[in-house]
C-alpha cells in the first residue's frame, strides 16, 4: 500500500485495536471477487478480549494490497436497555440489502424510523473508525419504544457497482425509499409514525426520501451540509492542514472547475464523479423539506468540523419561519454526535465512544410531539 507505510499501518491498527488484547489467531471467512480493483477478503480476528473483523483488497495479478479496513465489534451503549427490545434480520430493496430491526418487546404498534447513511459505503451500524453510530441509535430508539431499521448501504454490500453509473438515487434514495416502504408493510409499525432519519449526505436527502416514500410522519437530520460539496470537501481540507501546498492548490482549483460544471462528467473528484456532483447540484433540498409541511429536526454538534455553522444556516434560512421546524445545537458533540476534547480531526473516530444520549432523548422527545400521538416508552431508572 503505497499510501500508508508500515509505521502508519502499525499506528491505525493500535488505534483501533487498543484495549482488545494480544491478536491470537485469524482466519478468512469470506472472499469476493470485484470487477473492478481485485479480490475482496474478509478477515475474522480473534483477540484476548473480542472478535473482529477485516476487510482487505487485494490486486489479483500483484498480489498487493489495494484497500484495507478495520473492523471493532459493536458494543452497546450504556443507555440501551437490551430487554426492552429484540432484533430480526430483513432485507431491503430490490438490491436485498441486508439489514436489522430493532424491535421494542410488547404490544404494538410503534412508531417507527429509517436510519440512512452518510456518504461513502457503510455498513448498517454506519461503522466509522472505533464506532457505530446507528447501531447506537437503533439500540437507544428501540429501549424507548420505536422500531429502528438499519441496513447496508448499496454501495457497501455490491463493491462492484461502476461508481460512473451509481448516482444518488441508486446510492440513496431508491433504498431509502424501499426501507420505509418496508417498515409500512409491518403490523407492529405504525403506519402514520414513520419517520425518516439522515445522518449527514443522508440528512440532506432525507426530505427527497419522505418525499418519495409519502405519509411520513417526520424527519429528522442529523449534521446536515448545506454547502456545495466540492466546497465542503476542500475546507475540510484546509481545517485540516495534511495536504501538502501544491496538492491543496490543485484540490482547490478542481474544485473551482467542478463547482462551474466545466469538469468531464466522467473526471474523478476525491472519490466521485463529477457526474455524482452535478446530480447533487440539481437537488433543491430545501425546497423539497419546505414542501413537506411535516415536523423537521436538524440536530448539529458545535465542534463538528466537517459540518459547521454555515450548514446549519443555510437550513435555517431556507426553512425560515416554519414552526415545525426545530434546530438545536449539542455542544461538545463531534460529526458522529460522540463527545471529545480538543480540536476535532478523524483520529478521534478510532477512540471508541458512543452516540451521546442527549441526541436519543432530542430524538425520543421530537417523535413522541410529532403528530400528538402517545409518547413512546421511557426506559425504566
């Protein structure tokens, strides 16, 4: 891997890995073969203290490795309440999507959400680094009285999708659909308290989701942009300062060229198309969630660098003077809504945390007003 050096390969897997114990065995359980990029291999890791799992690309003729990720085994949050609810495994979508509904115990219906990723491939616990935020919600959510239901993204479960032909609606908003589709056809569901939750690309076209699906009772946006995204993506660049001067210059007038569609469709832009961008670009969003006329909350934590003011404002503005609409502000929270310390960067995603449980009370809180139905259960003291 040309990209990180064995020093950088022992750092990431230290950090991921701490406090698992000495590696005492492995073994792969899965391979895969890619079109495009080689051949996909997972990995189970067996340590002291967990088992993990690890997914390594491998280049077919060379024998090199071309991608390589880290996998910690799911924990539950301290807020979960693992009797109050149970799991069933469902598929989503014509693309059968595996997935996992978090269900309360008892008597039904339950008002019920759709968890939708943000950009990128991801798995169902919208795994990022040491964390798993939406196994996090679904758990917290279901321990409260809500069925959740998680699934991985498109992207995440066919690696060989030709990324020239996958836009937003097939990475996005088909499955999306789908999914509260799925949750509708389901008699502990109630059907007039489904809701549609995004975390960050899928907060921002959470709305389009509601709007497609029909009869949603709510949607809630979690770290939504409100930037252009080649904007987004070359002051993340900036915050973070590890792209050397000529390399950022270049980003920056990519950037430039691809914000005025000068770009080739078919040009690579930090892991997209240009054709991906200009699809976004053509989404009004704001306009869409104006339409809506449902109950709308867009939570946001302040050392977010990846979503920061100006993307909250521009929600605020767009959708100013709608009562339904709540913004709240969750201090000291990150871009995955876990607290930390310091200035924020992406080594903080591979120290485990969880999803704050201020963010599950906001959310238990905004479905249980949404429409003046009886408030779902609060976990016993």
């Amino acid at each position: 891997m040309k990209a990180l050096s064995p020093a950088g390969l022992k750092g990431s897997w230290s950090q991921v890995y701490a406090g698992q114990g000495p590696l005492l065995s492995w073994k792969i359980f899965e391979r895969q073969n890619l079109t495009k990029g080689g051949d996909e291999v997972r990995v189970q890791l067996k340590f002291h203290r967990s088992t993990a799992n690890s997914v390594v690309v491998v280049a077919p003729q060379t024998g090199e490795i071309t991608g390589l990720w880290f996998k910690l085994p799911v924990t539950a949050p301290p807020y979960a309440e693992q009797k109050r609810f149970h799991f069933e495994d469902v598929t989503v979508g014509t693309y059968k999507l595996p997935g996992t509904l978090t269900i309360p115990n008892g008597k039904g219906p339950f008002p019920a959400v759709v968890l939708i990723h943000g950009s990128g491939p991801n798995d169902r616990d919208e795994t990022v680094g040491a964390n798993h935020p939406f196994a996090d919600i679904a758990e917290g959510l279901s321990s409260r009285g809500i069925v959740v239901l998680r699934y991985d993204k498109r992207t995440y479960a066919y690696r060989t999708l030709d990324p020239q032909k996958t836009m937003v609606d097939e990475e996005v908003i088909q499955d999306g659909v789908a999914a509260v589709r799925l949750l509708r056809a389901r008699r502990d569901v109630a059907q007039d308290r489904i809701f549609v939750l995004g975390h960050s690309l899928g907060a921002m076209l959470a709305p389009e989701i509601a709007k497609k699906a029909g009869q949603v009772a709510g949607i809630v946006m979690l770290a939504p942009p409100g930037r252009k995204l080649p904007q987004l993506l070359v002051e993340q660049a900036r915050f973070l300062g590890q792209a050397p001067p000529g390399e950022l210059t270049q980003i920056e007038r990519d950037a430039d060229e691809l914000s005025a569609h000068k770009m080739p469709a078919t040009q690579i832009f930090i892991g997209a198309p240009a054709s991906y961008y200009y699809d976004l670009d053509a989404r009004d969003e704001v306009a869409i969630a104006r339409s809506l006329d449902v109950p709308i909350l867009i939570l946001h934590g302040s050392p977010d660098y990846q979503i920061i003011d100006e993307d909250i404002r521009h929600w605020q503005n767009g959708l100013k003077g709608d009562a339904k609409v709540q913004v709240d502000t969750l201090p000291g929270l990150d871009h995955l809504f876990i607290a930390g310390t310091g200035n924020p960067t992406p080594a903080e995603y591979y120290a485990p945390g969880h999803v704050d449980v201020a963010v599950i009370a906001a959310i238990t809180s905004f479905i249980a007003n949404a429409g003046g139905a009886p408030a779902p259960q609060a976990p016993p003291n």
